[in-house]
C-alpha cells in the first residue's frame, strides 16, 4: 500500500477517533507513532525533539495563558453585569436598547476575553433572563446573545488568531489588525439589524424605558468604572501591537496585569480568585499545548508518509483552481466545527492544508481571517452549533431549542454575507 494512501487513512482515523470521544491529544500524537513505528523508518522519530522543542521555544505561543489569564480574570471580577447595567441604562431610551447593549457587551467581553464559551455562558447567565423578563421574545434573546458571544472568534486578541498565526507561521500582530474592521464591521452589522428591527417589526421589542436613571455624575461615574476601563485595558493591549510597540506575548502580558487591576478595583480580588483563576489557566494552557504538541508529531508524520505531496498531485490532476480549493476546505471545515472545537480543527486540518495554499500563493494573513470567520459562523449554525448548546445549557426551561435555532439564522446571514465581502473585496476591508 502506498504510504501517501497510509497519511490519509491516519488523517481520517484520527477525526474519527476524536469525533468518537477520545482525547484529542493522546490521538493525534498516539496514533501518528504508531503509524510512524510500523510504517517509518527509525530514523524520522529522531527529528521529533527537535519540532517538540521548536514549538516550545515559539515566544509567540505564551500570548496563550496569558490572554486566557485576562479573559478568565475579567470573568471572575463580575465586570460583565456591570457593563450590561450601565449599557441598558445609556441606550435603554431606545426600542431595542438592551438587545443593543448585549451585543456592545459582548463585543467587548469578546476584545477582553477571547474565549467564546466563557463569553457565551456569562452573557447567558446574565442578559437572558433580563430580557425575557422586560418582554423580548426567546427567539430575539437568544439570537441576539449567541451571536455577540461568539465574537471572540475574531475580535482580536482572539486565542482563535494566535493559534492561527503560529501555525500558518504568519505574524500574529498583522492577523490582528486584518480582522480589526471585519470585526467592528460585523459588530455594526448586529446592532443596525436590531435597530432596522425595530423600526419594522417594534411589537418584537419593548418601548424604550422611560424611567431610566439620569445622566448625572452618578452615572458618568458608573460608565467610567464598568465600560471606560475595560475599553482602555483593550486599547492598551491592542493598540500596543498595531503600532508596534509591544509583540502579542508582551501585550498580553499587560493585558493579564491590567485585568487583575480591574479586578482590584472592583474589589474582587482576593486570594481565592486568584487561585482559581490560576487553577483555570493552567488547565486550559495545559489542554491547548498538548494538543499542540501531539498536532506536532502528527504533522511529522503525516509529512513523512508523503500525505502533502500526495494532496498536492491530487489537486494537480484535477486541476483545481485556488479558489476551488479554497471552497472545498472551507466547507469542511464549516462542518467540522459541528463536531469538535475550534482548537482540534487548527490543529488537524489547518496544518495538512497550509503548504498547499502557500503553493498557490495565497495570502496566509487572509486565508487566517476567513478561517476565523468560517469557525464563528459554524458555532452558530443549527443543528450542532457548539455556541447554541453553550446558551441552551444556561437558558431557562421556556427557552426552547427550536427558539435558539430561529434566532440565530438572520445572524448567520449576516456573518455569512461577511464571510463573502472578505473573500471578494479583502482590499477594501484592509485584510490584503
């Protein structure tokens, strides 16, 4: 049997195992050795501790605990309630003004925290029943929720962005920047659906309050402390990498630092936070690196065994053209992110697909958007959105899936109508 045939059975064996349930780690790097004992000459593992330690020594990969340290941190300091307070007060004199300030809310717990199923269940938990309560149908709530949760899949700094750019081998700082005006351009996207909305339909949501607490110097001081710090915490670490000044790692490192003073500020710091905050990294850190490094070894592996160059002949033969072949991993990567995390699909089918685009010549800093843009959009599709079981285990027993799935499909549009402007007209949005 010909050993290119040999990498594409190991590729389809290890999705298989994982969409079966069994660690994604210990099957990418387990089953690759064991490919790599029967089929491989001794030699090649010997070139394994050196990719190991390749991957250890990329400073860029440190940016990982700490933005999940900032995101987790801002979680526990109970920012988000009160983001979501101050913002239903500024825009509660508006119809539609609390589905507005949930995706505000969102969007910058998305920029501040990066991790989209601690965004989505902390949204859930508290903007739902709020909603629910002041009359917005199910359907609306839910929608509006799920989709501003998932921003943290390409607002940067997205964990989503710093996975990508380490293994497409492409500057992370740069990814930051393309997916800067898609993402404030879907963020705008949201809210003027709502308000349109609004306007059209005004029975879908309740009439702007008009017992709203004053604009006084109580409440300046209120937006100060829950929205102005925040967005100057972003700011900071943001705009520390557009203009240079600071790499990814070293940004984040004052993102981590900047979030447990927030969290000081609030008064919620305390010894017990702070381990639990580290418990929480570390777990998570220790999930992505291990994953990282049987991806590692599989990558050898699979490289070995010929399955690049078997892919590229195949596509040779066929005569696929760029943006064929730019379809086709898209739509499976659409439907693999029903199946298993954004993490997983990085890992495995990211880095099988990459020498390939960069034999076309594509453009590895859009092809990175795209790919975030395609993994936000399949977490909120029906009927396997990781994003909507995320808000399903948290929503009230009236809040049925069936609403889920219908108030999340004029979002989908929206999402997939900027998918298709990124991959039309990246000039225009700056992503090329």
């Amino acid at each position: 049997m010909s050993l290119a045939i040999l990498a594409l059975i190991l590729f389809v064996s290890i999705f298989l195992l994982v969409l079966y349930g069994y660690p994604v780690a210990f099957t990418l790097g387990g089953l690759s050795l064991l490919y790599a004992f029967c089929f491989l000459e001794p030699a090649v593992l010997t070139l394994l501790p050196n990719r190991v330690m390749g991957v250890m020594e990329n400073g860029v990969l440190l940016a990982v605990p700490l933005f999940i340290f900032m995101g987790i941190m801002l979680e526990k300091s109970g920012l988000a309630e009160r983001m979501l307070r101050t913002m239903a007060e500024l825009f509660g004199r508006i119809r539609g003004g609390m589905a507005v300030s949930v995706i505000v809310v969102g969007a910058l717990l998305a920029a501040s925290t990066g991790i989209v199923g601690a965004t989505v269940i902390t949204m859930g938990l508290i903007s739902l029943p709020p909603m629910l309560k002041r009359g917005y149908p199910p359907t609306v709530s839910t929608g509006v929720i799920a989709a501003s949760g998932t921003l943290g899949q390409i607002i940067p700094p997205s964990v989503v962005l710093v996975l990508l750019g380490s293994v497409l081998g492409v500057s992370v700082g740069k990814l930051f920047k393309a997916a800067l005006i898609p993402s404030l351009l879907l963020v705008g996207a949201y809210v003027l659906y709502v308000l349109i909305l609004g306007l059209l339909r005004p029975k879908l949501f309740p009439a702007g309050s008009k017992d709203n607490q004053p604009w006084n110097g109580a409440f300046f001081k209120r937006l100060l402390q829950s929205l102005f710090l925040p967005l100057l915490l972003i700011v900071a670490v943001l705009g520390s990498i557009l203009a240079g000044w600071a790499s990814p790692t070293e940004a984040a490192a004052i993102g981590a630092g900047g979030a447990a003073l927030l969290t000081l500020s609030q008064g919620q710091l305390s010894w017990q936070t702070v381990k639990e905050v580290c418990q929480s990294t570390t777990h998570l850190t220790s999930m992505v690196f291990m994953i990282l490094l049987g991806a590692t070894t599989f990558s050898l592996v699979f490289r070995e065994l010929g399955g690049d160059s078997f892919l590229v002949s195949l596509i040779e033969q066929n005569n696929l053209a760029e943006y064929q072949f730019l379809a086709l991993v898209m739509v499976v990567v659409f439907i693999a992110g029903f199946f298993i995390d954004f993490i997983e699909i990085v890992f495995i089918i990211v880095p099988v697909v990459t020498p390939i685009f960069v034999g076309y010549g594509t453009d590895l800093i859009w092809l990175g958007i795209l790919l975030g843009i395609n993994l936000q959009t399949s977490f909120l599709s029906p009927p396997f959105g990781f994003a909507l079981f995320y808000l399903k285990g948290v929503a009230p027993p009236e809040v049925k899936t069936v609403h889920l799935y219908k108030g999340i499909m004029p979002f989908l549009l929206i999402q997939v109508l900027l998918l298709v402007l990124v991959l039309f007209f990246p000039e225009w949005l700056g992503v090329r």
